[in-house]
C-alpha cells in the first residue's frame, strides 16, 4: 500500500507508524519502502525503519532522491520499481511512504505518487489534511470533499487504485468529514481523525534549540513534555498568574525576579495550571539571592536560559512544529491508540486484502494479549505509585484500555509528578494506604493470620505496607490482580500473598513460568524463578500448573519434562527423580500429553526428536518445557532470551488462587505494560 497526500503536512507519519503496528500483528515479515526520500535528513524513513517489525537498512528501503527525479522522472520512476522489486519478495506486506512536498512541491507531486503506485501494483491509501497547511485554519466537510475529489481524480487519470481515505487532523465534525467524502466513493472506505493538540505540539527541548536556551535547573528528563501555549510574561505578578495556562512555556525577562519567583511558587502549590517550563530571555545573569533561593527549592521545572530578547524568543517558539517522530515515547504510543480508535485497521487490512500468518511473532503475541485483556477488562493494582515507569505504563494501559487501574499512593504527589511528565491519570483510581479502607484491610489480615499471633495492632502497622496493602486489595475482591517489584524484592513482593491468598485446590506450590516469544512461536519456561530444587511431587505440580497457564494464553501443551537424557537411555538420582515427576503428571493429569525424561533437543526439534522418541506426540513438538531445578531453568531461559532474541515475559507467577506477578527491577514500561496484560488475563482465566 501507497501512503499519499494531496498537500504537505498532513501528518501522514501516524498513518504509517499505525500501519507498520497494524501489519507487525498480523503478518511475520513487514517491509518499509520510501520511493523518494530526502537522504540522512529523512526523520520519517528512519522512524519507521526504527520500529521493531522493521528489519531493513536505510539504503534498502530508499528508491531515489528528490534531486534524481527533477533531473529525469522517468528514470527515476524506473530505478524505483526495480529498487522495490529487489526487496519485495522478502516479506507478506510492505508499506510504501509517498513524497512530503517538502522538496518537489508541485501540482504534479500527487500525481508521480500515483505512477509509483500504479507502477508497483500498490493500493493508495489517501491522507487529507483536516486543517489547512498554509492558513492553519480548520477545512470544513464541503473543503475536504472538494479535495478528494480532486485527489481523486488526480489517481485515477495515472490508473492508481485508490484503497482507503482517512482525513487527519480532523479539527472540524470527523463523523461529518467521513460521511461526506464517502458520497465521493462508495467501495472506499473512509476514516477521520481528530486533531490532537498534543501530537502537533513541540517539547520543552525543541523549543530550546529554537531560542538557543541552556537548561540552567530542573529536570532533564521532562524536556520532551509538549507545550501547549505560550504566555509572555512581560507584566507583573498577579497578571501573570491569571494568565497561566496547562502546558504552558513561560517567557519571562531574566532580570524579573519577582515573576520568576512567583512562577515557581504557584507551580508548586498545586493550585495553578501545570506548566512545560520557563524560558528566561534577554541574556542576563539571574541574581545570586534569586539563584540560591531556586536551588532551595529544588525546582522540577525545567528552566532555561536564551540570549534572545522577547521579540525574537516569541517568535522562534511561534515557529517551531512538533513532530511526532521526534516525539517520546508516550506520544507515539497516543498517536498509535488514537489511529487505532478512529480507524477499523482490521476492516483496513482485509479490504486491502491482507491475510493473517499463521506464524505466532513476538508482536503478534503481545497484540494477543493486549486484546484478549482488553475483551474482559480487569482491575489491576500497582503498588509503586512514586516510580515514574510504573505511572508512564499505568497510563499506557488506561488508554489503550488493557484494564482499570489502581496506584497507591499520595493522590497530590501522583498526580503531580503525572502533570510533569506528560502523562494522563484521570482514570486511574489513587489510594493512600492510610486512608479509610487501612483498617478493614488490617481486620481482614489479622483474622487469616490469627493462627500465627497476629494481633489488629501489629496487622494496622503491616498493612500500610504497600505490597501487603496491594494483596488486600486483591484477597478482599477490590482488585482482581497485582503487579509489583520495579522498586522491591521478588520476596517483599510475593510474601504477603502466600500468607493470605493462598494456592488454589489441588496445587501444592507457587511457582513461575516465563512466556518465551521466539521468531515463529511461543513456548512456556517453568519454573525459572521460584523453586530451586523442586522434588519429584513439586516438579509434577509444576508441569500441571504450566499446562493450565499455557491454555491461558492460547498455547496448546505438550509437556517435556527436561532431564540430561532421553527415555529409559540415562540412570541416575537426578534422571530417577524427573522419571518420577513424569509418572505422577501422567497419574494426576492423564488427559496431558507429557514426555520424560527428555532432553531439550529432543522435545524442540523435530528431527531429533523422531530419532530419540520416535511415535512420541511431544517429541520435536513440545511447547511448555519444565526444568529440573531452578539452575537450568534460569539460565537457559536467558540463554534462550540473549542468544535467539526471544522475549522473554515474566516471572509469571502461578498457582495462586488470585494473580499476583513481579516485575524486574530493571524492568521497562512495555515489560510493566505486558505485565498487567498477563495478570488481567489471569484474572479472567480464573
């Protein structure tokens, strides 16, 4: 499929970057080509050659440069054919990138998009602009129909097929813009979405570039929030704080100190709207008394510093755009759940007649779960409300509704520090764990512990503990499941749900398994992150366990119970116990296809495991391996992980009668997120 417009700045990189998600959930191999690109400077190629689906070079993926094709565009179009076709066959889909009107910028642009299209046999898939380039000012339906139309007309006279429309930066009605433009055609389908200021917005950081400003205090990390306005600060105090807007960069003289100082203070009452940040123009040195004063305060708020006078700082701001490919994180992942919100991608896809693989990627996997906990959405409590990764996946996850969530925590510092980093929490649930429910919860604790001595003062005392606080929340039905250890031990973690949630009918133990997603498949790992030595009996209620979490996530078990050798070829204490823990899986689970003692090339690979275990149903094909100690288990998964590229999903703890998983130290926002994703289908599961 072709990505086309008929003008600039249309924002056809959310278009891509939703499409690229899209296909890497639906096909194994996706491919990025961009038939005219502008060299080293081509944010939007190597964005999109950024994405983890994407395993192509920059020169691959080029055809040829805005220069060759004003020197002679027949040429050009020939040398771009034969540069698609030299990759084409490597992949199931592959997304071609149109021309930004940045370079060639002529009526005819559209128009040699359509003969790339037509040339490489590719659908177009139409951007419209909902607000005017040149006069930035919203196009209403009758200006957006007039504009297909003439796009419209411009494919059709260079035989392009024209596959979908979606009008972006939709700032007047989209329901109207989408009913009108489909009166144009009534096979292609038409999306709209809307515009969102935030996505259009600069940082903080960029605007430092624009007005040669150094960052003199504050933190670092919070220059890639957006900016939402700008106030120029040229007036006295009590103006100024009328003035004050959410988002807002704050213009002030540097010689001003009684504005910079009252502009601090009300960002730290929490009574005024959360500002981006201060510029400080002019190019004076801030007074000593005023500098000491803001180094006592220990000021988040970034504060920078430009030679600039007002004049020239306003107007650097004023023509600085942002850009979503220079964007954090969270504002791609709002661009990507905004694409996804306005437009079927599904419908999308299979009109352009894009079949699913069969083939289970890593992203295919993850797209699995985020659905499937979506579908039946849970409430899931994060503990660790004051660590910034937690608060950024906490909102990634109400937005792409994985599930409800609750953070513990003070509400005022929560919420803050969210209003620093850019992240909506107006959805979330924030509990203090002295608040009002403390003592229902401690009541609660103190009768399942009463058999070991524990008194209501000493449970009070216990359960502000967050991780304690959290597993009431989940024994008592006010949350379905948690997720915690970016900030505590595995073992601080866990505790307090062996003490008070217990392991459900018929299981002995808790144990863990990861989720392995390799290149093609998933596979289960258990136990490689509990047990060190489990007996015979533990290693069969291991191997249940795992079967049980595997059916979960959609993966069919065929059980290896791993050991250094194959069948009845090996002897030994550690062979003899494996043996053991076969039998018993086999006894208590005889609707279990199981195999054991095997080793692990015999029970993954197909070949081998005809010549070791010939007839044997698991042999070559098993999918949840169990591990006889914790040894093996741990290091071969990361073995496996570093080595194959796999990802690696987990600890997923199991046999709990209610979810509980740890986190990582080290973990990262997609780990947290993917986190909640399991546990929420655990959840659902039970």
């Amino acid at each position: 499929m072709v990505i086309a417009s008929a003008e600039g700045h249309t924002g056809k990189s959310i278009v891509a970057l939703g499409l690229v998600a899209a296909l890497s959930r639906r096909v194994r191999r996706v491919g990025v080509f961009r038939p005219v690109a502008r060299g080293a400077e081509d944010d939007v190629l190597a964005a999109l050659l950024d994405h983890e689906a994407i395993d192509l070079g920059p020169e691959e993926a080029t055809g040829v440069s805005y220069d060759d094709v004003h020197r002679d565009p027949e040429a050009a179009l020939a040398t771009i054919v034969e540069r698609f076709h030299a990759i084409e066959d490597r992949f199931d889909a592959m997304v071609i990138l149109g021309s930004d009107y940045t370079d060639v910028a002529s009526p005819t642009e559209l128009g040699f998009n359509a003969r790339i299209a037509a040339n490489l046999g590719a659908s177009v898939v139409l951007v419209l602009g909902g607000i005017d380039p040149d006069r930035r000012e919203p196009r209403t339906p009758a200006d957006l129909q007039q504009l297909g139309q003439l796009a419209m007309d411009e494919l059709a006279s260079s035989h392009a097929t024209l596959g979908a429309i979606i009008v972006n930066r939709a700032a007047t009605d989209p329901d109207e813009a989408v009913r009108t433009l489909s009166s144009l055609a009534a096979d292609v389908p038409v999306w709209a979405i809307p515009e969102n200021p935030v996505l259009g917005a600069p940082t903080f950081g960029q605007l430092l570039e624009a007005t040669r400003a150094t960052l003199t205090s504050g933190e670092e990390a919070l220059l890639d929030r957006e900016v939402l306005g700008v106030v120029v600060a040229g007036m006295s105090m009590e103006n100024v704080l009328e003035r004050l807007i959410e988002g807002a960069v704050i213009v002030i003289p540097a010689d001003r100190s009684d504005v910079i100082v009252g502009t601090l203070l009300a960002q730290q009452s929490g009574t005024f709207p959360t500002l981006s940040g201060i510029i400080l123009n002019g190019g004076f040195e801030l007074a000593a008394p005023v500098q000491r004063l803001l180094d006592g305060l220990r000021v988040t708020l970034p504060v920078a510093a430009s030679p600039l006078g007002t004049y020239d700082t306003a107007r650097s701001i004023a023509h600085t755009r942002g850009s979503l490919l220079r964007g954090t994180r969270q504002r791609r992942e709002l661009a990507l759940a905004t694409f996804e919100d306005r437009v079927d991608v599904d419908a999308l896809l299979e009109h352009l007649h894009v079949s699913p693989t069969t083939v289970i990627t890593p992203l295919i996997f993850e797209h699995q779960l985020v659905s499937r906990a979506r579908a039946n959405r849970r409430r899931i409590v994060l503990p660790e409300g004051s660590d910034d990764r937690v608060l950024e996946a906490a909102s990634l996850v109400l937005r792409r509704g994985i599930a409800d969530i609750t953070l513990l925590g003070e509400e005022e510092q929560i919420l803050g520090r969210a209003a620093e980093l850019g992240l909506d929490l107006d959805q979330a649930s924030i509990l203090s764990t002295s608040g009002p429910q403390l003592r229902g919860y401690a009541e609660e604790y103190a009768r399942l512990r009463a058999h070991k001595g524990m008194t209501l003062e000493a449970a009070l005392d216990r359960v502000k503990d967050v991780s304690y606080f959290g597993t009431m929340m989940v024994q008592t039905g006010d949350a379905d499941g948690m997720v915690s250890g970016a900030m505590h031990t595995t073992a601080h973690t866990i505790r307090p749900s062996f003490e008070v949630i217990k392991t459900k009918p018929g299981v002995k133990v808790v144990s863990s398994v990861f989720l392995m997603a390799l290149a093609d498949r998933v596979l289960v790992y258990g136990d490689c992150a509990v047990i060190p030595e489990p007996s015979p009996e533990e290693l069969a209620d291991i191997a249940i366990t795992s079967a049980a979490t595997a059916r979960e996530f959609g993966i069919e078990p065929r059980v290896a119970m791993l050991s250094y050798s194959t069948g009845e070829s090996g002897s030994g204490a550690e062979v003899d116990r494996v043996r053991e823990a076969t039998a018993l899986v086999r006894e208590r689970a005889p609707e279990l296809l199981v195999a054991g003692p095997i080793q692990y090339d015999a029970a993954a690979d197909p070949s081998v495991g005809a010549k070791k275990m010939p007839d044997n149903p698991v042999a070559g094909n098993a999918t949840v391996f169990v591990f006889p100690d914790l040894n093996t288990g741990n290091n071969t998964y990361k073995a496996v992980q570093r080595s194959a590229g796999a990802v690696a999903m987990g600890p997923v703890l199991q046999g709990l009668n209610k979810p509980v998983n740890d986190l990582s130290r080290g973990a990262t926002v997609p780990d947290i997120v993917n986190t909640i994703a399991i546990t929420a289908i655990q959840a659902g599961a039970k």
